[in-house]
C-alpha cells in the first residue's frame, strides 16, 4: 500500500475572529492524518491568534509577521515552512468538510501530472449555491469563479480538468511551486490564485476539480465585495495577468475585451444589476474612475517588470502555443455573465 503523502494545511489570518476559531475546527476534524497544520497570521489586531492557542495549544505552527504582509506574500512564507508535499490552502472563512483533504489526495494517488487541485466551494450561508468550481478567464487578464452564485443541481459532481483552482480552498503539489514559484507578493491580493494556476498550466503542470472535496465559504468576509480596496487591486491585478498570462494575439486584442467588459459593467449599474451597480450604490462613478486611475498607473509603473516576467514564463513554457490558444477559449469567461451576475 502507497504511503499517504505528508499535506500542509495552510491557514493566512487577518483579524479573523471566531471564523479563525471555526476554520480550524474544520481542519483538526480532518480524516486525514499525516497533517501539519500551519497559521501565517498578517499582524491581526484582534484576539485570534489567542483564541487559536487557548484552544489547540501548540497542535499547530504559527508565523507571526509585524504587519499585514497580504496573501501572497504569506502563503509563500508559509510554502517555504512546510514540510508536506502537497500544500492544502483554505481562507480563515472557509470551513472544510471532514473528507475533503482525504478526498483530494485519494483523486491525486495515480496522477503525477496534476500540479493543482480545485476544490469544490459552496456558500457558507446557503450551501444549495455554488462559490467556486475552479476559475474561468476572461480575455483581459480578470476572473471569475466558475460554478459561481449558481444552484447546486448536480451539474458539477463531475471531477474534471480545469484552468486554476480558487484560492479560498485548493491544493498544490510542493514540486510544482518549486519548480514555477509561488504567488506574485506585488499583487498583495486578489487574482494571484489566476496567475500561478496559469503558470503552472503553461510549465505542464494539469488542474483538476475534485467534486468529493467539499468546502463552505463566506465570500469576500474580509475586504468585502464591493469595497474601493478590492476594485483597485483586482483592476491593477488583471492588467499584469494579461501582460504575463496571455498569448500575444489574446494579449494585443485584450483592449477591446477590456472595453467591452467596461460598456457591460456600465449597462450593469445603470439598469442595477450585477456588482457594478452594488459598487456605485455605495460609492459614486467619480469614485470608480478614480481607482481606474490608480489602478492603471500603478500597473504601468511596473510594467518593466512585468514584461521580464512574461519572457521568463515563455522561455520556460511546456505547452505549445496552439495549447495556449485552447486553455483561454476552453476556460473563457461571458462579458455578459460577468458583468451582469451578482
């Protein structure tokens, strides 16, 4: 019988409350044994962390950075420390359900060349409506969780191919992470899960979507849905997922996406339908404009950057070019769907 593999749950934390003390709950009822449980906690000002150790004692690791370092940046602190080899992320508001990291490393037994896992992520408030099933790509660098607000009526029970896992809850082999790195700390967060399932794709490395693992999640507890602070970095983010992620064709077109993308999320918040119309409920258009602003700027001044990364990942790429081309047409996210869906 194959040994089971040695996983590293990781767990970033910021200012987490009783989520942190219910997360973890989930992952010290884990079937799976050979577990290591690890907590990069982001400089929390509230009394989490203390919670955590009056409850579990030392029956978990901790690194405690001074300040809010962002997730990247902590997830790789943390993927440096583990000892596993498989890597198990789940956000401080996610529970995992019992089986789910057995579930996973079942799926992965006799499948060297999967580099990624995607989990199956539910709402944590109604759990009959899908979070994530796996990321789809919209041709200008942003994303969006597949599977997202719809109703669980069977239609992904299917363990499957996908492009990149979200990042609430997913799995990636040390090896992979060794070889293509880890998370881009300049994006701080948001689309940094995009930006390494897609590296890994494009190394060689296959993401599947496993059904039986099964996580709840409360979607955008932290930094909320509709806050100035997620709207800047997603727009700043995706901007340097096209520039790294996206062929040459795809790439040169992605301003017309963009544009169309920016006329349906105007549509959107006009006729109140879709995030766009919650963000100018509760900020204004001048407000919008200005984070395009910053976002623009701030993405262009590391545009240098950027562009080096896009030459390193192309010399370093497994696939071919027309495997490319497929990955951004098989995984490809609706304007329409974006734009409109709440």
């Amino acid at each position: 019988m194959q040994p089971l593999p040695r996983v590293t749950a990781v767990v970033v934390n910021w200012n987490g409350g009783a989520m942190l003390a219910e997360c973890l709950a989930s992952l010290f009822a884990q079937t799976f044994t050979n577990l290591e449980i690890l907590i990069v906690d982001n400089g929390s000002k509230d009394d989490s962390i203390a919670q955590a150790r009056q409850l579990y004692g030392e029956r978990f690791r901790l690194i405690q950075n001074a300040k809010n370092e962002g997730f990247a940046r902590a997830n790789n602190q943390a993927f440096a420390a583990a000892t596993g080899e498989w890597i198990f992320l789940l956000n401080n508001d996610a529970v995992a359900e019992p089986q789910a990291i057995a579930e996973l490393m079942e799926f992965i037994a006799d499948k060297p060349q999967v580099g990624t896992l995607a989990c199956r992520i539910n709402r944590f408030e109604d759990p009959s409506v899908f979070d994530s099933t796996g990321l789809l790509l919209y041709p200008d660098g942003v994303c969006r969780p597949r599977g997202w607000q719809e109703k669980d009526l069977g239609q992904y029970d299917r363990a499957e191919m996908v492009l990149a896992p979200h990042g609430a809850a997913c799995a990636y082999r040390k090896t992979m992470l060794d070889d293509v790195g880890g998370f881009d700390e300049l994006y701080f967060c948001y689309l940094e899960d995009l930006d390494l399932g897609m590296r890994a794709q494009l190394a060689g490395y296959k993401c599947f979507y496993v059904p039986t693992s099964r996580i709840r999640h409360h979607k955008s507890a932290t930094a909320g849905n509709y806050s100035k602070f997620k709207a800047y970095h997603v727009e700043r983010n995706r901007i340097w997922n096209a520039i790294k992620l996206l062929p040459r064709f795809v790439l040169i077109t992605s301003p017309m996406f963009t544009l169309n993308r920016y006329l349906m999320q105007g549509y959107a918040a006009a006729t109140h339908t879709g995030l766009s119309s919650e963000f100018v409920k509760e900020y204004s258009w001048f407000h919008l404009a200005f984070i395009l602003l910053r976002a623009y700027t701030a993405a262009l001044w590391r545009l240098p950057r950027m562009l080096r990364e896009r030459h390193r990942i192309s010399k370093r790429r497994k696939i071919t070019t027309r495997e490319w081309y497929d990955l951004i047409s098989r995984y490809k996210l609706d304007a329409i769907e974006l734009a409109l869906k709440f």
